[in-house]
C-alpha cells in the first residue's frame, strides 16, 4: 500500500522559541513543518514548495501578518490559520476579511492549535473517493460540488472562496429558505471551537455575499439579512 503523504505546514513565527516548540510539536503529531521568521523567508519556501496550511503570526517584523495575509490570498485557496497577541476583535475580523479561514489567540495551548489546524485541512480538504454520486446544488447560475468544495458560476467559472466561506455557502445551500441564526451558523462551520460572543460570522457572510454577487451577471441578492434574526438563504437550490 502506497503511504499516504503528510501534510505539511509552514509555520511563518518570528518568535524564535515559539517557532521551535510549534514546529517539533507539529512534527511530532505527523505533520511535515517548513519554518519561516518573516515575510520574505516564507516567499523563499513559497518558491519551492506549496504548503497545505500556513500558520500565520500577526505581529511579524518588517511586513506585518496583515500584509502577508493579503499575498496569500492572492495566490489561491492555500488555507491560513492567523496567530495574534492582540485582544481587539479588530484585527481577527480584518483578518477574515483578508481571506484568514481561522485565528487564535495568544497565548495558546499547542492542543487547541493542533485542533484548529486539523479543522482546517478537514475543511478545505479534497471529498472521499467512492461509488456515491457526487453531492452538487444548483442556485440561478451557480453549481456547487460539496465534495469537491467548488463553486462554478456560469460556464465553468472557478468563484474562489476560502474554506471558512465556502462552508457557509454549504450550510445555506443544505438549508435554503429557512432564516439561520448567527448561532447556529457558527456552530455548524466552527463546531466546538465556537465563540458565543464570536461575531465574525457577519464578516464572511458579507466576503461571501460580495463574492456571489460578483460572480452573478443578474447581480441577485441571494443572501439576505433578518433584522433581529439571523441570515436567510433565499435562491432555489436544486440538486444532480
């Protein structure tokens, strides 16, 4: 039997000893760490290899996590798991809205990062293979493959979304029609790791939103907002 590959992280941490205990902790849970103390190191392992998640610190020296973020994002769907030691919601939800799929907070426990990373790759990770049909929905000019976790819109138009993104267009689609509390929606996409005073939901769904609209030459708006209740779905989704 062919051995499956690892995953492999990069770790962008200028905290020397921080970016140390993570690095062999990770590789000792089976991951393949790549190490990087900055912006431009990271570019460096960039150049030769594609990594299945990076961990991202917020405060590095010189271009500053933010910025970094921003470059990542341009570059595909490579997942980013954001590190900050700030406390002010601020910079989690500019974060988001950069395209981080995930953050956490300062200090940490290497047990809640390890699951948070795990989150992340189930997430953006590719369908099972098997005889099952392929689950897609369909909405006005958009085909999503729950499996493959794709979104076309039109005539094979790739509509790019972050994993955090593209799970909330999955609950939507699952559950058209139907007004979804903020609750409930971080529950379904964060599970245990939610936040009961977590408001970052609103910011993907308004990434989302934007996304979808943009991608739609009719311009419809199909997520819509429920004063006092939550967020409602409101194409018809149809299924293969």
């Amino acid at each position: 039997m062919t051995p499956v590959p690892r995953k492999t992280i990069l770790l962008v941490e200028d905290d020397r000893e921080i970016r140390t205990l993570v690095a062999e902790f990770l590789g000792g849970e089976g991951y393949a760490v790549e190490a990087a103390a900055n912006g431009s190191q990271m570019d460096r392992v960039l150049a030769r290899m594609t990594p299945d998640l990076v961990v991202l610190d917020l405060m590095l020296p010189g271009e500053d996590g933010l910025s970094v973020c921003r470059r990542l994002r341009m570059r595909g769907g490579i997942p980013i798991l954001m590190l900050t030691a700030k406390s002010d919601a601020i910079d989690r939800i500019v974060g988001l809205e950069l395209g981080a799929d995930d953050y956490l907070g300062k200090p940490f426990n290497p047990r809640e990062l390890l699951a948070r990373i795990r989150a992340v790759l189930r997430r953006a990770g590719p369908g099972q293979n098997g005889e099952a049909p392929r689950r897609r929905r369909r909405f006005g000019a958009f085909v999503v493959d729950l499996d493959a976790r794709s979104v076309e819109a039109g005539a094979g138009n790739a509509v790019p979304l972050t994993s955090a993104e593209f799970d909330l267009l999955a609950c939507f689609v699952e559950r058209p029609r139907r007004v979804l509390s903020r609750d409930q929606l971080l529950d379904w996409t964060r599970g245990r790791m939610a936040d009961p005073f977590d408001r970052t939901i609103d910011v993907t769904v308004s990434r989302l939103r934007r996304k979808l609209e943009a991608a739609d030459p009719s311009g419809a708006r199909v997520v819509t907002t429920v004063r006092n209740g939550g967020y409602l779905f409101a194409a018809d989704v149809r299924g293969d």
